[in-house]
C-alpha cells in the first residue's frame, strides 16, 4: 500500500456505464475525494444542476474557454464538446483531496500526457451487452439513433480498456464501489 497522497482519479466508461452513478455513491463513502466539474455545451438533462452536475456552456463560450488554455483537456463526444478546467484539478488536489475526473478514454490520454503519474485511471465495464443497452434505453434520454452510436462508440471504447490501469466490471453499485474503494486504498489515494 502506497502513502496517501491526492491523486487525479479518471473514471471512464461506455455511455451508460454507470460512471456518474458510481462517483456519486464513492463521493458518499469517503471524504478524501472531490469530483471536477466537466464543462460541456450539451444541454442540460431532466435533473441535471449547473455548477453540480456539469458546467452547462453555450459552444461559443466554450469555445473562447479552449482559446484561453483553461482546459486540462477537451473533446467533442457525441457532437457535443467536453472539457475538464484544469482550475477545478488543481484546487482540489491542492486542498488535500483526490480529484476524480468523469471523462471519456480520450480524455485519460490527454490528462495522462499533462499530469503525468499523478493520475490513476480506472475502466468501468458493463457487465454485458444486454445489460449495457438495457441501462441506455432506462435512461429514456436518447433517441433510438442516438443509443445506436452511443453503442457504437462504446465498443470502440472497449477496444482502449486495456489502456487503463485498473478495469471494473460494474455488475453493482455496492460491489463496483468496494473494488474501486480497494484499488484506491491500495495506490494511496484515500
């Protein structure tokens, strides 16, 4: 077991592979961790919080925000852009906490290359396919063409699990958490 020490965590999945559901129990279980808010110019979903849940920008905004440096990294997923301000990172690290970042596999590259072996990454896999487009369509966000590029993505997403490293087989929240509790744990990041 490595000394405790704050660590930027990346916690990546297929879409509806429980990656904010899961963060959201973690944050409950332990105080040592912080999630960054992603910026998005995506629209906000039924419940979603501004400033909580995402940073809700309009795409010019964002776009200035990449201009000016302020992302640690960005993307477009889904057609939509994604960042993580590398402010939020740093002031959580800074304050003694693990950063936990909710970002796609092309993100951990760019995180991984900035922030070097401060970075712990971590794969949350469905349990199978059933399952995995079962959740999407519980989500009753996205629309029939939409789940079917969601699913696309997704399994090219697989492809880079491997890359990460620690995967997680998400059968249930309970036991996802306890692993990922463990792993933490173990590399000193809680």
């Amino acid at each position: 077991m490595k000394s405790k020490e704050p660590r930027v965590i990346v916690i990546s999945s297929v879409s509806g592979g429980g990656k904010n559901t899961v963060v959201r129990r973690l944050l409950e279980q332990t105080s040592d961790l912080a999630v960054a808010i992603t910026a998005t110019s995506r629209p906000p979903r039924q419940g979603e919080k501004h400033g909580q849940d995402y940073l809700f920008l309009d795409r010019q905004d964002f776009e200035r925000r990449v201009e000016r440096g302020e992302f640690l990294e960005h993307a477009i997923v889904h057609g939509n852009m994604y960042g993580v301000p590398e402010s939020s990172v740093r002031d959580i690290v800074d304050g003694g906490q693990s950063a936990v970042l909710i970002i796609d596999v092309q993100g951990r590259r760019h995180i991984k290359d900035r922030m070097g072996d401060r970075v712990l990454s971590i794969f949350l896999e469905p349990p199978n396919r059933q399952e995995w487009e079962e959740r999407l369509r519980h989500r009753g966000t996205d629309s029939e063409k939409d789940i079917q590029l969601r699913l696309q993505d997704g399994l090219n997403e697989l492809e880079e699990a491997d890359q990460f490293d620690y995967r997680v087989v998400n059968d249930s929240i309970e036991a996802c958490c306890q692993k990922i509790v463990d792993i933490l744990q173990k590399e000193g990041a809680i």
